[in-house]
C-alpha cells in the first residue's frame, strides 16, 4: 500500500470514479441515531487517513435515523448511503458492499472505538491477515454492562474458541478490520447483531487467518437506550452458534445419550442388579431403551445436519464428514440396519417359540423384549436414514 502525502486527500469526493478506484481503506460506520456523536468519528476517520497518507473513505449507513445524524454526518465529510432493512448485520453488509477499497474498518458511530487508532488495523492487513479483531482489553467505567463484561462475552467467546477454534478472547468486539476477498468468502448472511459472530465463524471455518489487536473500549456518547438488547441479542448470538455446530449441537449429545441408554440397556439384560445399596430393574431398562433410540435419532440428525452444511457451502468439510465419505454408501447402511432390525425380530421370534412351547402361559420375557425393540426401533432408522442420506450425498453439478 503507497502511502503518498501529495495524493488527493481523503476527503475527497466519493463521487468521483478515478478517484474512487484509488481508495486504500474503507471505514464503515452503521448509524441510527447517533447525532450526538457520528460527525465526531467521521472527522476523527478522516483526519486519522490524512495523517498517515492512506487513500481511503468513510461511509456512514443509516439504518432508519430520525435525529439528523445523515446530515452530520455528510456535514462532517462521509459519504452516506441508507439502508432500509433493518439491523446491524444489514446495516454492515450494505456499507461493505458499498465501499471501494480492498480494506474495511468497522466500526460504531457512537464513539466507543478510537477511530485515531486505524494504524495498526490496516498494519494487521498489510501483513497477510484476513481479519483483524480488536479485543477490548481495557473498558472504562460504565463502556460495557457488567453481565456482557463477565457473563455474556466470555462465554460467547469461549463457545467460538471450543467450538470453531476462532483465537480470539472478544468475539463481539465491533471494531474490526478484513479485506474486501474475505468478506466475500465469508458469505455473511445475517441481518442482526449475531453478525458479529457468523463473521468470526465463518472466517475460522474457512481457514481464514484472524489476528487479535489490543483496544480500548471508550463510555459511549450516545443518548438514549443503547440498540443491543441483552437477552434477545444473547440468545440470537447462542443460536446461531449452536446452529452452525452439529457436532457440539446433535453428535456430542446424541452419543452421550445412547451411551447411558446401552449401559443399562445391556447390564440389566440378565436381570436386575444392584449398586451402591440401589436395585437396578427392569424400569431402569425402559428408560435405557428411550434414550438409546433417543440418542441415535439425535446423532442421525447431526449427521443430516453436517452434511446439508458442506452441501449448502456453509464450512469446510471436517472429519466426520470425511469418514462418512470413505465408508458409507447405501448399501452399507440398509446392510447395517437390516442386520439389528433381524437381531430384534429373532429374540422376538425366540421369545414367541418358547411361549408357544409353554402352552401359551404366563409371559416373563420383559427384559429380551425391550432390547429386541430397541433393536429393531434403530435398524428401521438406520435403513431409512441411509436413504436419506444418500439422497443429500447426491453429486451436485457445479454452479457457474
């Protein structure tokens, strides 16, 4: 990147096609009533281009302001656009798709984020990164509610860095620099502020390389209510992260549960048993039966779900979509399920010879019964499940 102090200054206007081909760094600031404060970062944007040479522009997205803050802003020297979806994932995705450099810094219009400290974003660009995250390493008193300083972040944050391996300790932090190429891979989708999250997300899982700077986090100018609510944001950020994770949403869970399921399922196939001064019987065994079916219900839908997200170019394909690909087929599966559905309906069989033998009598083959309806419960699953699968396995023709 050229840093030339006699080129056209920043402040130029946006309008003009050669000058706009030549921008380096776009700011992009979402805006919805923010009059107290949008001119400042503006100015604070531009001035911070001018003096370190860089080319570039600031774009202010309104999102629906009442209050004067598009006149304040364009005042001040930005180019705004509008959006009339609203939400911040909108708000972002329309000011990116507008501007003209290769790099973008986000940030709020509130002043929040020190627009004089742009440096070492476009430095973490310059040097190969994909994104550049800011990470809120020093909050003044009352810049962050007390619950997303040490409930709502960390544990957002910790679930990425589990889940996805993202690095980073402030998933939600709302300055951030990437380039124009990966926010292109990254598909962003989301209108509302789990766009914070689908974008770290979808970096990590695309291989994207994500550094972390450290920033200040300043008390906000704005007036009035702050536009994050807490518990509806929190969960549409938990939600979102649970959806683009089978593996921690359905595998995870469902395997657990048909492991405690099996374990009485079998141990008390023999009759009952008893542990620790407890009677395990045969009630212990109807409960194992449910959560065994439960459990492989809950794993087969992980396995739909995974492999619907690789076909829809949701994330990259990851290992257990790589061993379903080297084993299964259809056949396979029917093969497999055709063998437990059989185990289940020869104990019935069984348990029906010796009842025929008995002169048709009492009954006590409770237990045998259970697990041959488990057994055949699952066989028939796991047939029908292959063939679902093997219909989403279908080779796609690729698009353009």
């Amino acid at each position: 990147m050229t840093h030339a102090s006699q080129q056209t200054p920043a402040a130029e206007t946006p309008d003009d096609a050669d000058a706009a081909e030549g921008y380096e760094v776009s700011v992009v600031l979402p805006c919805l009533n923010e009059a107290r404060t949008v001119a400042t970062c503006v100015g604070k944007a531009l001035q911070t281009l001018r003096r370190l040479g860089i080319r570039g522009e600031v774009i202010v997205v309104d999102n629906g302001s009442t209050d004067g803050s598009v006149e304040l802003a364009e005042r001040a020297g930005a180019r705004v656009v509008h959006e009339t979806r609203r939400g911040y994932g909108s708000a972002l995705m329309r000011g990116v798709e507008e501007a003209h450099a290769p790099f973008i810094i986000m940030a709020d219009a509130d002043d929040s984020y020190d627009l004089t400290d742009l440096e070492r974003f476009i430095r973490g660009l310059e040097s190969g990164a994909d994104v550049v995250m800011g990470a809120r390493h020093t909050i003044e008193p009352g810049a962050m509610r007390w619950h997303h300083r040490w409930i709502g972040n960390p544990v957002l944050s910790a679930m990425l860095a589990a889940f996805f391996r993202a690095g980073v300790s402030d998933c939600q932090c709302g300055m951030r620099g990437f380039t124009k190429d990966a926010y292109r891979r990254m598909q962003l989708r989301t209108v509302g502020m789990e766009f914070a999250s689908e974008m770290l997300i979808k970096a990590a899982l695309g291989g994207l390389r994500i550094i972390e700077i450290p920033i200040t986090l300043h008390a906000d100018g704005r007036v009035g209510p702050s536009h994050l609510r807490s518990f509806r944001d929190g969960w549409r950020h938990l939600r979102f992260i649970l959806l683009f994770s089978p593996t921690y949403l359905f595998l995870v869970p469902g395997a657990l549960c048909m492991l405690l399921g099996l374990i009485p399922l079998i141990a008390l196939g023999g009759g009952p048993k008893h542990l620790a001064g407890l009677l395990f019987d045969v009630h212990y065994m109807v409960l194992g039966s449910l959560l065994t079916v439960l459990g492989f219900q809950i794993v087969t839908t992980g396995i739909f779900a995974k492999v619907y997200s690789h076909a829809a170019r949701l994330y990259v394909p990851d290992p257990t979509l790589t061993v379903l690909g080297r084993h299964f087929n259809l056949e396979r599966g029917l093969v497999a399920g055709a063998v437990l559905f059989a185990a289940g309906f020869i104990i019935d069989a069984i348990i029906l010879v010796h009842w025929l033998e008995s002169g048709m009598g009492p009954l006590d083959a409770v237990r045998p019964a259970i697990q041959a309806s488990t057994l055949m419960i699952i066989g028939a699953q796991a047939m029908f499940s292959s063939f679902f699968l093997s219909m989403m396995l279908v080779p796609r023709r690729e698009e353009g």
